[in-house]
C-alpha cells in the first residue's frame, strides 16, 4: 500500500501524500526559534530540505563534504529567501568516511554554543563497490550508520539541554529505507563486516538501513526510560537516492513524498518514535 500511495499521490493518514510538497506540509509554521542540523545537504533531499526549513525560518546548520557545491546551494536559497540563516560545517561522512571528521564536525558545532532543536542524519551511499573507509570499516556502514550513530551522540546532551532549556522536544530524523528487510540473512553481519569476498552491496546496504532502524527504536525506548520525560523524537522512513537531474516522473513524485515525511517528522508528528 506504501509504495502504491507513493506512485499514485494518495493521502496518508497525515493529511499528506506524494503529491504534496515540503512547503504544504510546512505552511505557517514558524520555526525562527529553532535551530537544524542536517547532514548532505549539497544537493537531492538535503538541499531542498534545508531550503525548505530555511523558508520557516530555522536557522539551519548544513554538515557537508562538497563546501564549493553547499555553498551553491546557500547562495541559491539566500538568492529566493534573503532572511535565511544558514551556516555550513565540513563534515566527512562520505567517500572520505572518518569518525576523526565526525567528531570535529561536532566539536565545531559545540563551540558556536548555539542550541540544537532537530538533527536529520540524511547523508547516505547506496549500492557501492566494495571500499572500506579511514578506519577501516565497510563504507556503507560507515557511512550509513556509524558515522551518523557517533553524531547521534556527540550531539545527544546539546538536544536535551536544549529541550530543558526551550521546553520545546527536541527530534532525531534518522533516514533510512525499506530495503532494511533485505540485509544479509543472517541479519548485520557483525564477524564479517569487513570481508570483501562475503560482500554484496545491496544486501550490505540493507544491513546499514536495518542498523539506522535498531539505532532509532532503541534510542527512542532509553530515552524513554531515562529521561523521565522524552525529550527525542526519533524516525525512521524510506529514502531514496535521485539524480536530481534526469529524473523521471515517477522519481520526482518519489522526491517529493520523502520531502513531506521528513519535513512532517520534523515539525507535526507528535508520537515519540515510529517504525
């Protein structure tokens, strides 16, 4: 039914469907008060996200490895929406994946002792050859999870003590994909993570989603737990890779239904966690 909904431009439950944009489901909502981290937003879904947050408002943090290319897209959303704030923070979560990268990005965050409402760990690879990052590991799971996982909780106590501060709940957006139900069969692949000879790129890239999903049900249940009153809202949903400039119909509707949940998990859902 998902993916039926998707292609045809149904309504969910939401209210909102694949033939509505971002800036329906973020009409009149003003975010001025909130500051945005988002991962890979040099170009697809995270430019367009951070354009769209950007139009509410929020003053929104761009964590990307292309400085020249999410500076053209800073310069083009300042070009429509003169008021934005945005700033851009180098971050290495890609073909250069190095948790070193991670931590500095954070560091640098911290120290511009700004607060933080909403993290969208968006970057992502999908379907590579077989490369292992800096430290090591398999690329798709040091990109897709570990990266965003250290992120996660080098940035952890900012969006408690923001929310403590504000009393406004502060949100993790994890994206992941439906092709988590198609990891290894044995699931993560924990002894074998770094054996080429073992590797498929599409089952390795279903262990990475399958690892942002666990990550986000079990953040969500201890922050439930521990917090006394949880302060995180965690998702996880589809994504998908587009290039942005030949796409087709159907791609472009695609885009556009991941643009309303992410901007819809941001701002308008009100349960702690989904799966």
């Amino acid at each position: 039914m998902g993916y039926w909904r998707e292609a045809t431009g149904i309504k969910g439950p939401s209210g909102f469907g694949s033939c509505n944009t971002a800036e329906q489901v973020t009409e009149g909502i003003d975010a001025s008060h909130l500051t945005i981290i988002i991962t890979g937003g040099s170009s697809g879904i995270g430019a367009e996200t951070a354009r769209v947050l950007a139009l509410s408002g929020a003053h929104v943090i761009i964590g990307a490895r292309n400085l020249e290319a999410t500076n053209a897209v800073k310069q083009n959303i300042l070009t429509s929406i003169p008021s934005a704030t945005i700033d851009i923070i180098q971050i290495e979560l890609r073909l250069l994946s190095s948790l070193k990268s991670v931590r500095a990005f954070a560091e640098k965050f911290l120290a511009m002792n700004l607060p933080l409402n909403i993290l969208i760990n968006n970057v992502g690879v999908m379907y590579c050859p077989f490369k292992l990052s800096k430290d090591g590991v398999e690329m798709q799971f040091a990109m897709n999870h570990l990266g965003h996982f250290l992120l996660t909780n080098l940035l952890l106590e900012k969006l408690k003590t923001t929310a403590k501060k504000t009393g406004i709940e502060s949100r993790i957006v994890n994206l992941s994909s439906v092709a988590h139900v198609g990891p290894y069969s044995e699931g993560i692949k924990f002894d074998k993570l770094n054996d080429k000879k073992a590797y498929n790129d599409m089952m390795a890239y279903g262990q990475s989603k399958l690892a942002n999903i666990l990550h986000s049900n079990e953040l969500a249940q201890r922050l439930k737990i521990h917090s006394g009153r949880c302060f995180v809202s965690v998702s996880s949903r589809q994504s998908f890779l587009i290039n942005i400039s030949s796409r087709s119909k159907h791609a472009d509707r695609c885009l556009r239904g991941q643009l309303v949940i992410l901007c819809f998990f941001c701002f308008k859902f009100e349960c702690h966690y989904l799966l």
